[in-house]
C-alpha cells in the first residue's frame, strides 16, 4: 500500500516541498481565520477554521468510503460483456 | 464551418430583447422565437460551445460526425429560444437524435451499444415530454412554455423529462455510460449541449420548486464517490458534470433571482471550463490512444501546452478564486444559504470539496503529473490547442472580471465574492482538502487506479435483468427441449408453420411480380368498398 501511493506521487523530493509548501499554507490561511470577522448566513459557518476542518475531513471521509464502494460495486472492466 | 456560429452570434447580438416570431400551424399557435434575459445567455454560451468545438475538431475528416455536431447545436440553440413546448419539443427530439452520431462515430462495438442506450433513454425523454405538453394543451389550451411548476398538467411528466435530460440521480446512468465512449471530439459537443439545456428548461418551467434543492444536492455529492474509483478519466470528467448539474440544479430548486442568476452563470463558465476538460483529456485520447489513469501518467513531458490548460480547467472546475467557477458557486451557495437551506449549503460544499480533489487535482495530476508512465507523444495539433487556449482565456476572463458575465445574467441581483471572507472561506476549504488529499497520497490510501466497470443505477437492466432472464432461460431449456408434452409440440410446429409461409426463405418473403401486387391492392380495395357499401 506505501509502495503505490509513493510510486503515484512520482519523485519524493518534489513531493515533500509540496506538503510542507501545502502545510504552511494551510496554516497561514486559519490563523488569517482567527483575526478575521467572520459573517455568514448559516451558522456553522461562522465557526473558526470551520471550512478547513470541513474540507479536512471531507478529503478523508470520501476516501474512506470510496473504497468501500469500490469493493462493493467494482467489477471487471468487461463486466458487461460477459 | 467557423463561420457559421461566428454568424449565428452576431445574428444572436443583433436581437432585441423581447423579440418574437410566432407561427401558426395545425390550428395551433407556435412561439418559435422567444428572446429574453434567460434565452440570450444560453444563446451566446452555446454559440460560444460551437465555435469551440469547431475550431477543437477543424482537423477531423469525418464529414458525418462534423455535421451531427453543427446540427447538434443548432437543434439546441432553437430549443432555448423556443417560445412554446410543441417548438421546444421538435428540437429537444433533435438534439437527441443528432447527438448520438457523436458516439456511433466512434466505431467501436462498446460505442455501438452505448449509443443505443443513449438514445434509447433520450427518445423516452422526448416522449415523456411529448405527454406532458399534451396533457397539459388538453388542460389549459395553451403551449405557452413559461412556469409550469409540478402541480400543473402535464408538469410532472414534463418535469421528468427535463430531469432525463439533466441527469436526475437514478435517472443519469446514460451520461457516464455514453459520453467516455463518444469520439474525441464528440464529447466536447455532448457535454456543451444536452445537459445545459436541460438546466435551462428547468429554470423556465421549474423555477423555485423545493424538491430540486434535494434533487441537485444528492447531484452534487454522489458523483464525487464514483470520480474518486474510477479508471476512466472522461468517465470522471463525467461524473463531474452531473456534480456541477447539480449545483445548478440546487440554484433553480432556491429560485431567487440571484439563485438563477447563479445557476445562469454557472451554467455559462461550466460549458466552457468543462469544454475545456474533455478537450485535454479528448487531446490526450487521440495522442495516447488511452484516456486511463491506470496508463497515463508524466504527459506534461510531451504536451506541456494540453497540460497547462487542463489545469485552468481544473482550476475552474475547483472554484479557485480567480477562475470562473469561484464567481458563479458563489452565487449560488450564498443564494441557498440566504434562503435559509443550511442543509443543502453544507451538501454543497462537501460536493465542493469533493470536486476539487477528485476532479480538479485527480484529472491533471493523474494524466500529466504525478507518476512517469513512459508515455512520449506529440504535443495536440494546433487547431485544438488553440480552441483550448481560447475556453482558457474565457473562464480565466470571467474569473477576474465577473462584471462582464453580469451584463447578460437574466436578472439583476448580484453577489461580490471577491470579499475577504468568502476569499479566504474557499481557500481554507480548498487548502485543507488538498492536504488530506496529499496525506491520503503519500500514506498509500488512494484506491489503486485499474481498468474496472463500476456498477452503477444502470445495472438493473445492463447486469440484474438480462442475467437473471438469461438463467431462467437457460433453466427451461433442457426442459423445453426434452418435452414430448403436447405443448412443447404444439409450439414447435407452430413455429415451423410460421416459418415456412413467413420467414426467410418463404413465398411471402420473396420479391412478386408487380401486376400481381396491383391485382391484390384492386382487390383489397374492392374489399373495402363492398365492406362500407353495407
């Protein structure tokens, strides 16, 4: 399973710079959140950092569940054929 | 053939709001030109589509495939500005019946199939549609194509249809079945047309109903789970349609006037971001011979110029800020948050999410990043990058001046989402995503891309029903075949009966001489006159 997610990535090197680039980011972007007035019109969304743990989360649990999917409804690509 | 949509626009520019062609036919009174805010938008963005796809496919030879794709347009660019359904209907049949050229010309036996599939399922729109306006011209003596809401008559059969047509959940298994399988340039046109015009009908005709809020949110967000497993990318390039279908369909469902606004403007960017989508990944078919995850990989070695563009696509697609999709989600999330549906404001922005990684970073990424499959072509002929530079400029051009798309938004409410907070809400959601995904990558979790069928709705009558047929078939048949029983040589000589008088090889088959065919009709006809004569 390591192997394969390293082999998509394609080059560690380049990678790293990317997550940790990402990752400050990341950062950078929910401290802005914390001094900023936060307005909206449905109230969670007025939570601090709301949107990143949303999208945090969101990332993970569409993956989680996708698999589970696909074991249930992947079949061979000439399914159909047969 | 640029000239034509070249025309057809300035023609388009040149008609005042407000104009008319009526045309009486049939004892009945046709609206078959009706211009307004709503019809000039779709007019122009199709119009745009066309010229796209023309000059995206100016090197294809296939003389069939480029008419279909003109009357393709043509076919939906009349159905918008159709005033009435009886109109509306004669060219939605079109666009159906034009469309599937695109993937028969693909000539291949999966393309085959698919395309019969397709049309099966676009004629029984058609008919669904035919139905209701009938019903409905029976109830209210009226074809006026205006708001019809669910309750009217007619209205749900000709709801349905319009859903058909716009990839309802449960009622969408023929988009991601059909348009991987249409030709490179074929799906370029396909996802322009049919789907918009959908959208649009259903803004015309359904503007405000609440059960579209739903219909659109679960739109939005069970697509994501099938782009996330699947091989094919036009196949994710397709689910990702249906997810943005489904923000507008949400947009339509909320029914203020920013809410259609935004599924107007939505509407506008999609055709343009998503033309440029299956241009990339239609590029890379025809370079590479393969659109799979599984088998691409490192391309922006060889095709740097398709890769970049892909990205503004990508980038649209994600509601980056300062690409064109930021501006119109936006209307149409704030619309849905206004008006108070928290639920469906928070659906949406999972399908956001959702879009983004599996979508907007997987397309790109998996085809022209990411990992060296070894793959070495030549960069995509001019006239395709040049189509995909021009959709390029357009959804970057509406990103950073959104004014420009407000002078032809139908009505003139309007959102700025360029505010600190909305900025720095998307980048959040965008950035925060983006690392689990890079988390997800790096620990190995990404489902393995592999060359698979992932059963969808269609399975029922692709998979569940033929099979099960074929095994109580295939339980009879010995049975059948063994019977001495007086019914199984009743039928058997039946059918031998019928097939020596009507099949292949019988009399009635055969070619007759025309004096005996005359001397039938003579009597026939002397028949019928005896007959009403007492």
């Amino acid at each position: 399973m390591r192997d394969e997610g390293e082999r998509v990535l394609g080059g560690s090197k380049k990678v790293r710079w990317v997550f940790w680039g990402l990752l400050v980011a990341c950062l950078v972007v929910l401290a802005l959140d914390f001094l900023h007035e936060k307005r909206g019109y449905v109230p969670w969304e007025r939570w601090v950092g709301f949107q990143s743990g949303f999208g945090f989360l969101a990332g993970l649990v569409v993956i989680l569940l996708a698999h589970g999917l696909r074991r249930l409804l992947g079949r061979s690509g000439d399914y159909y054929e047969r | 053939m640029v000239v034509l949509p070249v025309l057809g626009l300035l023609q388009l520019m040149a008609l005042p709001a407000g104009a008319s062609l009526g045309l009486e036919a049939v004892g009945l009174t046709l609206e078959v030109v009706r211009v307004d805010g709503l019809s000039l938008l779709f007019g122009y963005v199709f119009h745009l589509a066309a010229l796209l796809g023309v000059i995206f496919s100016l090197r294809v030879r296939d003389l069939g495939q480029q008419v279909a794709a003109l009357v393709y347009a043509g076919s939906a660019i009349g159905a918008v500005f159709a005033g009435d359904l009886l109109s509306l209907f004669l060219y939605w049949e079109l666009t159906a019946v034009s469309s599937v050229f695109l993937i028969w010309a693909a000539r291949e036996e999966g393309a085959f199939r698919a395309g019969l599939r397709y049309l099966v399922v676009q004629i029984l729109s058609g008919m669904l549609l035919l139905l209701g306006l009938v019903l409905h011209y029976q109830a209210t003596g009226s074809l006026a194509f205006g708001h019809l809401g669910l309750e009217s008559p007619g209205g749900t059969l000709i709801f349905l249809a319009f859903g058909i047509k716009c990839a309802f959940p449960l009622l969408h298994t023929w988009l991601p079945d059909a348009y991987p399988r249409a030709t490179v340039t074929g799906a370029v046109f396909l996802s322009a047309f049919t789907t918009k015009l959908a959208v649009y009908a259903l803004a015309r005709g359904f503007a405000g109903t609440e059960v579209l809020i739903w219909i659109g949110a679960l739109m939005a967000v069970l697509p994501v789970f099938y782009a996330v497993i699947e091989d094919d990318l036009r196949r994710v390039l397709s689910y990702s349609l249906i997810i943005q279908l489904g923000f507008m369909v949400v947009g339509v469902g909320v029914g203020t006037e920013l809410a259609l606004n935004g599924t107007a403007a939505h509407a506008f960017g999609h055709v343009l971001y998503k033309a440029l989508l299956f241009m990339a990944m239609g590029a890379v078919l025809q370079q590479t011979g393969t659109a799979r995850a599984s088998e691409l990989g490192g391309l922006y070695r060889s095709m740097p110029l398709t890769a970049w563009f892909c990205v503004v696509g990508a980038a649209s697609i994600s509601a980056v800020p300062l690409f064109s999709g930021f501006v119109s989600k936006a209307f149409i999330t704030s619309a849905t948050a206004q008006a108070g549906h928290h639920l469906a404001w928070t659906m949406l922005l999972f399908a956001s999410a959702g879009a983004l990684l599996y979508v907007g970073i997987k397309v790109p990424y998996l085809a022209f990043f990411g990992r060296d499959s070894g793959v070495r072509v030549a960069e995509a002929p001019r006239s395709m990058l040049v189509a995909m530079g021009l959709s390029a400029v357009l959804s970057v051009l509406i990103g950073v001046r959104p004014q420009l798309l407000q002078l032809i938004l139908p009505f003139p409410a309007t959102y700025d989402p360029y505010t600190l907070g909305h900025i720095l809400g998307q980048l959040q959601l965008l950035l925060f995503s983006a690392l689990a995904f890079v988390i997800v990558l790096r620990r190995g979790w990404y489902p393995r891309m592999v060359p698979s069928t992932n059963l969808d709705f269609d399975w029922i009558w692709r998979g569940g029903l033929p099979r099960t047929w074929l095994s109580l078939v295939r339980l009879a048949a010995p049975g059948w075949r063994r019977s001495g029983s007086a019914l199984g040589t009743i039928s058997r000589r039946a059918l031998n009966l019928l097939q020596r008088h009507f099949g292949p090889r019988s009399r009635l088959a055969g070619t007759w001489p025309t004096g005996s065919m005359v001397l039938w009709v003579v009597v026939l006809l002397a028949l019928s006159l005896l007959v009403s004569y007492f």
